[in-house]
C-alpha cells in the first residue's frame, strides 16, 4: 500500500476547495455586474422609448414632423452609444437613417438590431398604430453595448487574477500551515521509532495539541502495560528457568553418576524412579504454565453448569483430609450458594487455597471455607491462622513464583504457582482475586459474577484482569 503525505493531502483539499470557493465567487460577482449592466440598459431604453412618446405625442400638425426630427437629434446628442429608428410598415425609413437595420431575436428574447454599418446593437421596438399624423409604423430604439461588453470582459480578467493569486496564496499558506501544524506528528513517530525493549521506560514527550495529546496519553498508557507485562515476562521466564534448573541438574548428575561404572539393575531402576519423580514434578510444572498462558490469552471458563459450591467445599475438605489428621487440622464450612461455573476449575481453585492454607497453619488450627453472595457477586474465600503477611506482600501474591519469605525453598510439588493459577480461575469466571491479614488471621480467596459467563465478552474479561492485577 503506497502511503501519502497527510501535509500534501491538506494542502490538496484546501487548494481545491480554495478553487471551488474563489470560482464561485467570481462567478456571482460577474452574474451580479452583468444583470446591473443590463437593467441599467433596459432603464435607459425604457428611458429614451418614453421620450420619443412624448415627442410623438406632440406631433398633431404635419409641420410638427421637421421639429419632431430636432427633437429626436437633440435626444441623442451626447449618447452616442444609442439610435431611434422610425419605420413606416411600408418600410420607409421617416428618422434614424438611408435604410432599415436588420432585426432578430434572440433565443433568450432580446431583440439584436444591426446597423447599416454593420455595428450589433440591443434595442426595443414598439409598433404606433394609431397617430393622428404619422402612419403606422414602429419605433426601434438600440443601444451599443460594446462598452458594456467590454467592461464584462475587464471585470473577467481582473477577477480571474485575484482569483488565481488567492488560490496561490491559499496554496502556499495552506502548505506552510499544515507543514507548521505536523511536527508535533513527525517528532512523535521519531521518539515512537526510538522505543526498544532497551529503553522500556521511555514515553513519548506531550504537545501542545489537544487531540494528539489525547493520542499521546493513550499511547503512554499502553507503554506502561507494556513495560509491565514484559518485565512481568523477564521475571517469569528467569523464574521458569531456575524452577527447571535444579531439577534438570539433579536428574544430569544422577545419570552421570549412575553411567560413571557398572551398576545393578536394582540400582538402575533406583536412578530412573527418582529421574520419574522429577519429571513427573516438572510435567505438572509444564501444564501449570499452560493453564496459565491459555488464562493470559483471554480464555473464559467452559462447560458451565448450576454448581452447588458447599458441595464442591466438601468434596475439597474430604480430599483433604487425611493431611489434616496428619497435621492436627480441621476444615470448617460456612455458607451455601449455587451458582453458573466450571464445577472442576472452582474445585481446583479451592483445592490450591487450602493447600496453600495448610502450609502456614499451626497444628489445632481451623481452616475455614467461606462462601457468601452480596449484589451479584459469589465470594469465595478461605481463611486461616498464620504468620501475619506483611502489607506490601498481599497485592503480589497471585504473582506467578512469589514467595513472601524469599530465603524459604520450594517444597515437594509446590512450584509457587497455586495462587496464580487461582487468580487465572478467577478472571476465566470474570472475576478477580482478594487478599487480607489481620490479627493472625489470613483470607484469600476471589469473587466472580453470579451471571453466565458463556455470555460475556472478552471486554469484560479484559476489565476483570485489570482489576485483579
């Protein structure tokens, strides 16, 4: 696609409109002085037609018809521009010359008389039928227009001069402005070109434009979500790494180990079990990631169905259960709603907070399931007491490998990714996750709308991984 110069196409626009106002212009002025000119013509024939009646009407003796000559002379001195005729309808020619003008019409209706000299002219004739002393005849009087005509063609060309220096100057101005009007544009795409994952905190510098600023705050906004996300990803991706690291290490020097001399099947199959293990660890370590890129990616909960959630708490707590007398715990349940979800990713999620519960909760401790329904939205939530979380862990623990102490190691299958994959249930519910400590007591937990989710757009989705985050 071949790209045009938004300054050239200004420019373009307004010259063409610069013409079509000037031409219009032009053209209404020299409407406007030629119907002036030719009412002023038609006044001055109606004029000299009124005279010559009153002179015809003061011919009542034929010894009237020499002064009636003086008369009509004395009418056209010092107007050279007009002539009367007097025609008989026999054809002769009582004043105005030898011979008759030749007389046509016009198609718009003006009546064109030319001279014996050949000299167009524009005239009016008015037929006299019923004098005392001249016989029929008519009465033609014309006007030169030569001079009109030729004024007409003066006012033409000086308009079309105006004309063609004000579009010039419209051009050129036009041009100038425009230029003037989008540098802010070409200052912005060259910082805009300058952005790399190098200068990541770099912003594009405001203008004094206000649509444009518009344009700069919103794309501003975007490096900040940007900026974000991919440090979110660095982090991640050096946290993956180190997670896959130890394992991958363990299981290298073992098979070194083990391949360094002969060694029994019995101590062979010993080395490939504790190598299955690891693999096994890392393969849900594996799916977590994929659970949760596919949450990234904007996937909503499918297989949506009345759930009853005191049911599925249960089905939790008897699962654990046997970790429970273990450790001297117990799961209290409190609440009872229904609702429209994915039965088995609510169960997982619940599955991932009371484990992460367990941890931290002193033997004899009571872990309490919670579930409530206020202005639409279902709240789940598990509580327990534990070690006080200091405030400015609680908005990252749904971050993907966070751990509040960071000098504890992972244990056993615990990758530090259960609180993300709960936030990840919560938003593929439209929902979002929650986090309080006070006086020993912890609650985690997340919400959701109690509608159906197979009906919300991706824009809610969007909305609800922005609250969350």
């Amino acid at each position: 696609m071949v790209s045009r110069s938004m300054a050239a196409r200004l420019t373009v626009a307004l010259s063409l409109l610069a013409v079509l106002v000037f031409s219009t212009v032009a053209l209404l002025l020299q409407r406007a002085l030629q119907d002036e000119l030719e009412r002023t013509r038609r006044q001055d024939l109606a004029g000299k037609v009124d005279v010559v009646h009153h002179f015809l009407e003061e011919v009542q003796e034929t010894k009237d018809l020499l002064s009636l000559r003086h008369r009509l002379d004395d009418a056209l001195i010092g107007d050279g521009e007009m002539r009367i005729w007097l025609i008989t309808n026999d054809g002769v020619v009582l004043y105005g010359g030898r011979q008759r003008p030749e007389v046509s019409q016009s198609e718009s209706g003006e009546m064109r008389v030319r001279r014996e000299d050949g000299l167009p002219m524009k005239g009016q004739r008015i037929n006299l039928s019923a004098h005392p002393i001249i016989p029929p005849s008519e009465l033609i009087v014309a006007v030169d227009t030569r001079e009109q005509e030729a004024l007409l063609r003066r006012y033409r060309n000086t308009i079309a001069t105006v004309c063609g220096l004000g579009v010039a100057l419209t051009v050129l101005v036009t041009a100038w402005i425009a230029r003037h009007a989008l540098q802010p544009v070409k200052r912005l795409s060259r910082e805009a070109a300058g952005l790399s994952p190098h200068a990541l905190s770099a912003r594009l510098s405001p203008v004094d434009t206000a649509e444009l600023q518009i344009l700069v705050e919103a794309f501003n906004r975007a490096l900040d979500r940007v900026e974000s996300a991919y440090e979110k990803l660095a982090g991640f991706s050096a946290d993956v790494a180190h997670e896959l690291r130890t394992p991958l290490a363990t299981m290298i020097n073992a098979t070194e180990v083990a391949l360094r001399r002969p060694r029994s099947t019995d101590e062979l199959r010993e080395t490939l079990m504790l190598n299955l293990e690891v693999l096994r660890e890392q393969s849900g370590l594996v799916n977590d990631m994929l659970f949760l890129a596919g949450a990234d990616r904007g996937q909503l909960a499918d297989s949506l169905q009345p759930t009853d959630l005191r049911h599925q708490a249960e089905r939790v707590a008897e699962y654990f259960e046997p970790l429970l007398e273990d450790k001297h715990q117990r799961i209290a349940i409190e609440g009872a709603v229904t609702v429209t979800c994915n039965p088995s990713l609510i169960r997982r999620a619940l599955v991932n907070l009371v484990g992460n519960a367990t941890r931290y909760t002193e033997a004899h401790g009571t872990i309490t399931i919670t579930m409530s329904e206020r202005a639409g939205m279902v709240r789940l939530a598990v509580c327990n007491p534990g070690p006080p979380i200091p405030p400015e862990a609680l908005p990252h623990l749904f971050d993907r490998f966070f751990r509040v102490d960071r000098s504890r190691k992972r244990s056993g299958g615990h990758h530090g990714l259960g609180l993300a994959i709960v936030r990840a249930i919560a938003l593929m519910h439209s929902g979002s996750t929650f986090a309080h400590c006070a006086q020993g007591i912890t609650e985690v937990g997340f919400e959701f709308p109690r509608a159906d989710h197979s009906e919300r757009s991706a824009a809610d989705f969007s909305d609800a991984k922005t609250s969350s985050a």
